[in-house]
C-alpha cells in the first residue's frame, strides 16, 4: 500500500468528525502546491513534503493536530498556531470538533513551509546547483 493509500485507509478509519477535518485539511495542503508528495512516517503519520517536510498530522481523541516541522521560523499572519508554541523550531495547530478551516490562511502557511524548505535546499548546496535551482524556479 502507497503513502497516499495508506492515509486514504486512515481517513476512512477515523468515522467521527475527525475524518472529515482530517480529509479537508489534507485536501487544502495538496491544493497549496501541486508539487507535495505525501509520505507515511513514525509508524503512522502522514506526511506532506516538497524539498524537505512540511508537515505531519495525526488524529488524536478530542482534535486533529497539524504540526509544520519548521512552524516557529514561519510567517503567521493569521494566527493559526494555536499549539507548540513554546518551541524553537515546530509549531501546530490543534482542530477541534466544530472548527473551521482557514483555508486560504492554511495554504498561505502551506506555501510559506515551501519557501522556506527551498530556501534551506538551496543554502546547502554547492554554488554550481544553487545556480540550477535558481534557473528551474524562474521557469
């Protein structure tokens, strides 16, 4: 079973609200940048990637918690973490029963882990690939 398949079966499996929000916020990081490849990590957890992680969530008893693996170096205009706010480098958002999704707010912060994962890639590699980068970008 693929990635994508296994947290088709997650989804699915969640039948109370938490599959619903679950199913939109995956559909919301998908929309935000058509190049996210959705991964099955830690025994369970679906990740979203795209030049490094972006994010991974994971259903709990009473919420559905997005976690962005670089959060505290992002922009958040919105306020969408609500969660993890303490430390140095994540930062999540906790859904609740009854919540409602930001969704351009979401796919701002969606594009901003992006950016910010390009930006990493792109001050580790050597100056020869930086250039490529750069030219596939523009194009």
């Amino acid at each position: 079973m693929n990635p994508s398949e296994r947290i088709d079966q997650l989804i699915a499996e969640l039948t109370d609200w938490r599959g619903k929000m679950f199913a939109s916020i995956r559909k919301r990081i998908l929309e935000a940048d058509q190049e996210i490849v959705e991964e099955w990590k830690w025994m369970g957890s679906p990740v979203w990637s795209h030049d490094g992680i972006i994010a991974v969530a994971n259903a709990h008893k009473g919420k559905v918690k997005l976690t962005f693996a670089h959060g505290a170096s992002l922009p958040d205009p919105d306020k969408l973490f609500n969660a993890g706010l303490e430390g140095n480098m994540r930062r999540a958002i906790d859904f609740f029963e009854g919540d409602k999704i930001n969704e351009r707010a979401l796919q701002n912060l969606v594009r901003a882990a992006v950016d910010y994962n390009q930006i990493k890639l792109k001050k580790k590699a050597p100056v020869g690939i930086r250039a490529k980068i750069d030219k596939n970008k523009s194009t």
